[in-house]
C-alpha cells in the first residue's frame, strides 16, 4: 500500500511540474507583444494606413471590442470601415489581445494601462522634456520590430 501511496503522490508532483512549466512557458510567448500569434494584412492595412498598427496585445479584449465599435469616435477621428471590415479587424484584435488585466484601460488607451505605465517610465520622463512628442509614438523609442509610423 505504501508503494502505491509513494507512487501517486510522485507523479501528482509530476504533473503539477509539468502544469508550472506550461505555465510559464506561456507567460514568456506573452513577453513579445510586438508580434501577434498571427497575422492581418488587412489589420495591418487598415489600421497602419493612419497610425502604426498597434500590437494587439497592447489592450485586452474587452478594450478593443469597444474600440472597434467606436471608430467614428476614435480619438476625435471619424475611422469607421464598413461592418465585414471592422468585424474582420475586430475579432483579429481580439483573439490576439493581451490577457490580463494589465491591458485594460478605461478610456481604450494602450498608454494608460497598468502594463504601458509600468514598462516605460522613461518615456513619460521623455514626453515630459519634449524628447518624445506622444507615448503612442512607439518607433521614437523602439528602433527595429517593424514599427513604422506611418508619414
């Protein structure tokens, strides 16, 4: 009986070793948010034809939901697309969003979220000195990764 108690109790430490490593190994691939886990040419159209596309990851699901279904209130612009464009674009966005509550933000803006705020302190110090003229100017800083505002 010992043995089999010895037994479970060794692969249950198996299993919750593997369970962490998965786990981690995710938390890692969610590192990189420059690079979506796929891609959009239309998004990347779209949306970079105005601005720089911005990583998807950079707001979480529910932020882009309501983004996209305000864009003919986007940030004092009028963007909408027609609706098979915006819901293509949107559910692109959305299965590609950040995953936590880090990428939220009430006001839709990747730039106030808890996740922005704490990575790039320099860049408000920046913004504040007039070295950066926006925090959604990405390329300012961030050389390499394909970031490209657009002229």
């Amino acid at each position: 009986m010992n043995g089999l108690v010895h037994a479970v109790i060794v692969n249950v430490k198996r299993v919750i070793l593997l369970a962490l490593m998965l786990a981690s190994l995710g938390a890692l691939a969610d590192e990189d948010v420059w690079q979506p886990r796929e891609a959009s040419a239309v998004w990347q159209s779209e949306c970079g034809s105005c601005h720089m596309a911005f990583p998807p990851a950079l707001l979480s699901k529910g932020d882009w939901h309501l983004l996209m279904q305000q864009l003919d209130k986007h940030f004092g612009t009028d963007a909408s697309l027609d609706t098979k464009l915006r819901d293509e674009i949107s559910a692109f966005l959305e299965r590609n969003a950040g995953s936590s509550w880090d990428y939220s933000s009430d006001s839709q803006r990747m730039t106030e979220t808890s996740w922005f705020v704490s990575k790039h302190k320099g860049a408000y110090r920046m913004l504040r000195k007039g070295r950066v003229k926006s925090l959604a100017d990405c390329a300012a800083c961030h050389k390499g990764n394909g970031i490209e505002n657009p002229q």
